[in-house]
C-alpha cells in the first residue's frame, strides 16, 4: 500500500499549530480522511479547524 506524506495546519485558540504525517492509503482520498480523522481524535479539533497545506506519495525506503 502506498504512503502518503500531508502536511498541514490546525487551529486551536489563539493560534495555528503545523503538523505533518506520514499515512498509508490505497488512495490520495482515503489519505486526507485517514489524516482528518487522526489530527481530530489526538487533537480535539473538528474538520473545519484542519487544513491540508500539501499531500505527496512517498516511496518507501528499502535496505538493501
């Protein structure tokens, strides 16, 4: 499954916190639903608070 790296900004009072995380997805859609539904639940911030800045496949690093 691929990774998708989404940088962004939440709003809480009085400020804009920036966050960045890495998810892995079938699809760019189910990335940002993944990315809304994490940042909500940790953060208590509701979708409308959340702004997705960029989203980006990642290729995944391999040892060899």
């Amino acid at each position: 499954m691929p990774l998708f790296k989404v940088k962004g900004v939440f709003r809480k009072p009085l400020r804009e916190i920036p966050f960045s995380i890495t998810v892995e997805a079938p699809s760019e859609k189910i990335a940002l639903e993944k990315t809304y539904s994490m940042i909500g639940s940790r953060h208590r911030v509701k979708r409308e608070n959340i702004k997705i800045l960029s989203l980006e496949e990642v290729k995944p690093e391999t040892d060899e």
